[in-house]
C-alpha cells in the first residue's frame, strides 16, 4: 500500500508532510515528470490552474506546494478526482459509508449489467457495479460522492488490461491462469480492489489551508470567468499521441455519468455523441490553440506541456505562444518506454515557459 502523508525535515529541523496522490495509470499523465514542471515553474506564484487536469496528478502536486489550486477537466470522472483529492479538505468515507456502498439496492438501475457484460466484465460484476453506482447517490456528502466514484474509477482501470478500455481482452484474459499470474487484478472482485485502495484515497484527504476548486468545463470557455490566476498549466490532448481520451476512457465516463441519453456503439460500447475537446481533429488543433492562447492573455504565467510526435510542431507551438508571449523551451527526453506513442524510447516532452 502506499504511503500518502510522509514525513519531511527542512533545513533548520522542522517536520512538514507531504501526502501521497495514489498511483494513477492514465495515458499522458504526467506523474513522472511532475516534479520536472515544478521545478520549472515560476515560484513566486499563489494560484495555480491545471486547464487539462486528467487525473490531478500536476493540481496534487502544486497543492502539496501550499499554492490555491483550481483543476478542470471535461470528463467527468476526471473532475470527481479533482473534487475529491484537490477541493476536499478533510471528508473520507468511513465504514458506515463502505457498508452503504455495498448494501443491496432494490432501486438499482441495470445500464452496466445490459449493456457492459461479456465485454469488460462478467454478469455477476457488472451488477455490482449498477448497484454500488446507484448507493453513491444515497451518500450523504458532495465529497464522499465523489471520494467513492474516484476510488471505484481507479479500481475500475486496475480490472482491465493496460488500464483503459479501448480494447476487449481484459475478460478473456481474467481466465487464463498465465495472464492472471502476470497481472493478477484482472481477475480479482471489484469489491475487493476498492476495499484495497479505499484508504489510500482517504489518506490523500487534506486540507493545504487554500479553498481549492475544481471545474468540469470546456477550458476555452472557462478561462475568461475565472480571476486572480498567476499561472496556467495547459496539458492538452496531443494530436498525433492518442488524442481522443474518450475512446480509452469511456467505461469510466459512462459508468460516473450513468448516460440515458446515449447509444453505445462498437465493440467496446462506447458512448455517443462523444463530447468535443477541440484538440482530437488535425483540422481543429491549431485553431484551438489560438483561442486558449487567445482567452488567455491576461493570465501573467503559462506552464505548456507537449511533445515531439505532435502536431502542430514545435516551431508553431512557439509561433502562437510568441503572439502573446515570451516562451522558453525546457526538454526532457524519455530514456524508456513508458507507456503511449508519446513516451516512447527517444521522444521529446516539451515544456513552454511562456512570460511576460
């Protein structure tokens, strides 16, 4: 299990904590190179937007750092994470909470169980999962709620190969005895693995003293009502690197927003309509960039994260930033693979210091 509050001493002998985001498995995440963006940032700086937020990893990081954070995802999963783990100050769930989870639910509707079964998960666990969906809503509290959809999301990702659900091995490969010694979660109950991570999650709880807040907006949109922002943090899909996260993610999207209103389309189900990032199309990237930079202006620091295998390149990137910026370019080269076109053996992560 990991740690989530660890003890520090500073240099004249003083003992800070420093709390622990539970290890995340998202395509482009940053959890690798988070303390590279820190150290990277200006310091001087109060408020901090993460505009791209995913799974909070960057947002964490700069709560830790005693910054009022503001995180914004369009996923919806995504913002639960954010609410759980950068605007919650200090609600867990405790086991009378567990045992609501778990509780039979007579009201229970039956989205997964007829739609999901045999493609990620056998019957029996995609009733679990209508049933533990619907008890959330009996939660008392905004942050509990939201505390059991992130930890189930995590759990969710640890069930399924490679951690997303853009593919439909998962189950076959939960009953061959091979896989299951290789990667043995694929063949675990889902009750079980939330149990697992349950305090992991709640450890993560804390309160850094600011009143974080936690949006779930299309970020382009969003820029121009909020204010008092130091610095902005833009990690946005990068075309040419799976850019479209709701082909890889939309099991969780649908199981947090438990859809009436979709059809579920391919083999893997996935939900449609999609929603619109801007940043999935080619046609669309460039012009995307121009309006965030455009609405963001105003905002004195930008922190952008990109990559050599994207389009546009970074010759243009610099060009766009240039209309309203003065950009430095930090690189970091990926020695390994680790996971995604983007973080291959060789390839370039970009990070834009941009400034007045």
């Amino acid at each position: 299990m990991l740690l989530s509050q660890q003890a520090q001493t500073t240099l004249f002998g003083e003992t800070i904590k420093s709390h622990k985001l539970p290890k995340t498995q998202y395509l482009g995440s940053k959890e690798r190179l988070v303390r590279w963006i820190f150290e990277n940032a200006p310091k001087e700086i109060e408020s901090f937007l993460d505009a791209f937020s995913g799974t909070s990893v960057v947002g964490y990081y700069f709560k830790n750092k005693g910054k009022k954070v503001i995180v914004n995802d369009f996923l919806k999963f995504n913002f639960h994470i954010g609410k759980a783990l950068i605007e919650n100050k200090d609600i867990t769930l405790n086991d009378n909470d567990i045992d609501l989870l778990f509780s039979q639910n007579k009201k229970s509707d039956s989205l997964i169980e007829d739609t999901f079964t045999d493609v990620f998960f056998e019957r029996d666990q995609a009733r679990f999962l209508d049933n533990f969906r619907s008890n959330i809503n009996l939660l008392d509290n905004e942050y509990k709620k939201s505390l059991a959809l992130a930890t189930m999301s995590r759990s969710l990702t640890r069930k399924i190969l490679l951690g997303h659900f853009a593919h439909l091995s998962a189950l076959r490969y939960s009953k061959d005895p091979l896989r299951v010694k290789r990667n043995p979660t694929i063949a675990r109950p889902l009750k079980d693995l939330f149990l697992e991570l349950v305090p992991e999650y709640n450890n993560a709880v804390f309160d850094n003293e600011k009143d974080n807040e936690v949006y779930c907006e299309d970020t382009i949109q969003l820029i121009p009502k909020l204010k008092n922002i130091d610095l902005v943090y833009f990690d946005p899909p990068y075309y040419g690197c799976h850019p479209d996260y709701q082909a890889f993610y939309h099991f969780l999207e649908t199981f947090v927003e438990y859809w009436k209103d979709k059809e579920f389309i391919n083999g893997t189900k996935q939900y449609f309509p999609k929603k619109e990032s801007g940043f999935v199309r080619k046609e669309e990237t460039i012009d995307s960039f121009k309006k965030l930079f455009s609405v963001s202006a105003h905002i004195p620091f930008w922190l952008i994260s990109y990559n050599s295998e994207s389009y546009p390149g970074k010759e243009t990137i610099v060009d766009l930033i240039s209309q309203h910026k003065k950009v430095k370019v930090f690189e970091h080269e990926y020695q390994n693979h680790y996971g995604g076109k983007g973080s291959k053996k060789g390839t370039k992560e970009y990070l834009f210091y941009c400034y007045e």
